[in-house]
C-alpha cells in the first residue's frame, strides 16, 4: 500500500513536489515533515499505518527496560478499562475536545464517555462503545520505560469509529502511574491533538 502526500503548508503546495509514503520510514518522515495526505478517503489506512509505524519506531529506539513497576500485572478489562485517562475518550468535536480537557472535575474515560457493551478480547485488548454512539478497541502494544525515569510505562493503541458513520480515527499513547493506585499518567500522545 502507498500513499501520495504533500507539505501541509498552502504557501509551498503549489510549488512543491509530492512524495510517496510507501514503508515505516517514508511515513516517519513525512509525518515529521508535516506531509499531508492527497487523498483524502484514504485517511483511515493512512493513519492506521502511521500509528503501527510509531508503535515500532518507539519500541525498537526509545524504550528501556523499567526499575519500577505499578502496572506490571495490569491487564484491560471491563473495570480497569473505565479508569484510563478521560484523553483517551472519542470526543469528535475539537471544541468539545477543548473543554473536557480544560474541566478537572472529569478525569477518566468514563466520566467522558459512559462505557457501555464492554468485549474482552483477550488480557490485552478490549472494545466497548459508549453513550454517544461511538466504538473503541483499546490494546496493550508495550510496556517498558519511554521516558527514562526507571518507571514502567505502557503503550496503547485505540482505534475509533461512530456507529453508523464513517468516522475513524487511531491515536497511540504513552502511559504511565507513579504510584500503584495512582491515576494513569499521559506521558505522549500520537498523533497529538
């Protein structure tokens, strides 16, 4: 699979070449370049390939291995699910994205969005939809220090869809706790929002 993409900037698109994005490392680079997409419809695989590409690329050059744990034993599931951090909720408005972000009373994904229709997958992977119409699946990809603080960090991938809708989207993070009963930490975030 390929894609053609382009510098996002509206100054040089008109004067810029294209480039293919056709492996890991033409992704990398075009998404540090700020490369944008051409064709648009292909904005699922797109972004699905740039998430895989990122999860190896951290994996393979940044994590170490951690001296402190208090997530070692952790698993997802119907409970542990509904304690992640309320960034890793669907909210499709950026706006709305905004001011949930902005409000410290919400702090986990089910203070944003009530979970509802929870699907073990397996101790790694989970999928639920909530109340506003959107589904999540939720996997464990890592865990490993990714910071460099001798802590264990995790890695998750979350791939997002409206029920009855075409909207995707796929986000990759870096979590991580301090302490056992701590609340999860969001250490990175790919793409950004």
């Amino acid at each position: 699979m390929s894609f053609i993409v382009q510098p996002n900037s509206k100054e040089s698109q008109s004067n810029s070449s294209k480039f293919k994005v056709n492996s890991c490392e033409s992704m990398l680079i075009a998404r540090k370049n700020n490369y944008d997409l051409i064709d648009i419809p292909s904005s699922g695989p797109y972004n699905a390939m740039y998430i895989k590409c990122q999860a190896i690329n951290l994996v393979i050059n940044k994590i170490k291995k951690s001296e402190i744990s208090h997530i070692h034993d952790y698993i997802l599931d119907e409970n542990s699910v509904t304690y992640l951090p309320k960034q890793i909720a669907l909210i499709t408005s950026s706006s709305r994205y905004k001011s949930l972000m902005a409000d410290q009373k919400l702090k986990t994904i089910n203070d944003v969005n009530h979970i509802i229709n929870i699907k073990q997958l397996n101790n790694n992977t989970i999928s639920f939809s909530n109340d506003n119409a959107s589904r999540q699946k939720i996997s464990i990809l890592a865990k490993g220090d990714f910071n460099h603080d001798a802590i264990e960090d995790i890695m998750l991938s979350v791939s997002n869809s409206v029920i009855g809708g075409s909207y995707t989207s796929y986000y990759l993070y870096i979590l991580t706790k301090t302490e056992k009963d701590g609340d999860w930490i969001v250490l990175d975030e790919y793409p950004n929002n």
